[in-house]
C-alpha cells in the first residue's frame, strides 16, 4: 500500500529512498512468515506430544526449532526497530525536500505564474459602448476566435500583444504539444520564458489592406527590460511564407486573428462609436465579411505624456464586448 501510493512522486532522491523502504519491507514480511512458520512447527510438535501423553518422546528433537525461533525473534526484533527508524528517517527526508518531490509544473501552473509576475495595477476600467447591427460574431462562435492588433517589429517581424495571457491561453486550447524554453535558452540576450508549438499554427494577419496566411513562431515573455520603469508584456511572434513590406515605424496597422479562416474579406473604416454616456469615441472600425457592419472596433486612449491605453471591442449579436488591451509606453531613458 506503502509503496503503491508514492509510486507518482518521481525520479531522483525521493524515489531512491521509497524503494529502499519497499525492500526493506518487504524482508521484513518474509523474515515474519519464515518466524511464524518455525514458531508453528515448534507449537505443533509440542503441542502433538502432549496430546499423546509422551513429551518427552518427541520434544527431544525439537530444541533445534526452539533455538531457532529464539535466534529469529531476536533478530526480527533488531530488523524491525530498524525498519522502524528508516522509515521516519525517509519520511521526515521527503518532508525536507518539498520541491524535489513535486513532478515538473504543468503548462496551466507556468502560465499562472508567469502572470503572476506581471502586475494588474496598469489594467483600467473599459466603457460600455452602446449597441449596434448584428454581424458575424455570435454566443456560440466568439469563442472560436482570438482577435488583437498587429504590429511589425523592427526585423519587419509581425508580432501582437498578449499584455493579459488571452492569446497565449487560447493557442494552448488548439495545440498543447509545445517546447518551453527558460532563461539563456529561451534567448541568450533577452532571456525570459519562451514557448514554440511542434505543429504549424495558422493564424490570419491583415496588414496594408492585405491578407496574409501566418504560421505562429513562438510565444514569449521577455526576461530583460530594455526600458526601466516600464512593463515588459509578452508577445506572439508569428512568421510568413510572404515578405510583408517594410515599415517606415513600429505602430499598430493591422489585425491577427487566430485560427486561419480563408473566409473573412476584410476592410477597415474610421469609426465614431458612442457609449453610454453619448461621448463620442472615434476608432477603427473593421468588416469581415463584406456586409458593410463594424465587426470590430478598436481605439486609442491617451493616458499620458508617454503611455497610451489601446481596447479592442467585436460586435457580438450586437453587443461590444471588450477583448483585447495593450498598455503602450514610451521609453524615456
């Protein structure tokens, strides 16, 4: 039973000692039935000429079974105040040793503690914008899809934010087969924890008025912050089989959805929306699917001299629901 139940706790020091206890135990049992059986026999013989009325008839040739139950109690009794003192000594080793115990973190745990890293003091209230036409998303597809803004990094590299882990929680839903790498091999410079996918994973980016079919290169959450004072939020860099053209800067001019879906025909519009307290709200405004209704909505909010505060709101029977931020800073040293 021992034995049974500790067979999840692993490799190494705890599971060296577990099976040292297992065998111990286990000449203890076969020590224990070897002295019941010559106690038995010593028993039976005695008790047999007792019954016959001549003792000492067949007690005489029985001290050797005597002396051996003698010689088996007492070495049984040294084995198992033995066997007693490993196993506190092993159990109160294992209660030592909590972290060499645990198996190794499961990707849900690594994803919680890496956002536990990041504080949530940056996160700002999002207005209620007032409804509008029914379009593509509904209750029972939203869910299908993750929707942010792109950007083209400085290697002309297409990436999008995952400031609150949504994006990187959804492609784990898809594909859970991946290769976490930590600190100098995740990157020799900027370090960090960073997370690729074994199987292609096609995501949609549409930039400069253009669609492009994107496979999902890695997921990573930066360990070196080139700007003090600012957060350094995780991004998803995504890889084409297309050059995308260059950018004269880095700025928000596109979308990324995920999955691919050949279907959508995308088209971008300036947009006022208005929310429930009639302030007007300009934006961007994008239709999938050719019907000349807003799909998605996104905008910037000005917070201060070097930081902006961008939201992300699609159509859902109507309704805008807010599913994507990004707090932009400026780097000021």
């Amino acid at each position: 039973m021992y034995c049974h139940q500790h067979q999840y706790l692993g490799k190494g020091l705890q599971t060296k000692l577990i099976q040292q206890l297992c065998f111990l135990l286990a000449v203890v049992s076969a020590d224990l039935t070897l002295l019941n059986y010559g106690t038995y026999i010593w028993h039976l013989n005695t008790d047999w000429a007792e019954v016959i009325g001549r003792p000492n008839v067949l007690a005489k040739p029985l001290p050797k079974y005597q002396s051996l139950s003698v010689i088996l109690s007492t070495t049984m009794k040294r084995i198992y105040f033995i066997s007693i003192i490993l196993i506190f000594t092993t159990l109160a080793t294992l209660g030592q040793y909590p972290n060499k115990i645990k198996s190794n973190p499961s990707q849900q745990e690594i994803i919680r503690r890496l956002e536990k890293g990041i504080t949530q003091k940056w996160i700002r209230q999002n207005p209620k914008l007032n409804n509008t036409q029914t379009s593509f998303f509904n209750k029972d597809n939203e869910k299908n899809y993750f929707i942010g803004l792109l950007e083209i990094g400085g290697k002309n590299i297409p990436f999008t934010w995952d400031d609150k882990f949504s994006l990187i929680k959804f492609i784990l839903n898809l594909d859970t087969d991946i290769v976490i790498k930590h600190g100098m091999l995740a990157d020799k410079f900027y370090k960090g924890t960073k997370i690729t996918w074994k199987k292609n994973i096609n995501a949609l980016i549409w930039v400069n008025y253009k669609t492009f079919k994107a496979n999902v290169d890695n997921w990573h959450l930066l360990g070196v912050n080139d700007c003090p004072g600012t957060i350094n939020f995780p991004t998803l860099s995504l890889k084409t089989m297309i050059a995308i053209p260059k950018q004269t800067e880095n700025s928000i001019n596109g979308l990324t959805i995920l999955p691919y879906d050949e279907s959508f025909v995308i088209k971008s519009i300036e947009t006022t929306l208005t929310n429930e307290n009639g302030k007007a709200i300009k934006g961007i405004g994008y239709d999938l699917n050719n019907d000349d209704i807003v799909d998605i909505f996104s905008y910037d909010e000005v917070i201060s001299d070097t930081a902006s505060y961008t939201r992300l709101y699609i159509n859902v029977n109507g309704q805008w629901k807010c599913k994507w931020i990004h707090l932009d800073e400026e780097c000021t040293d």
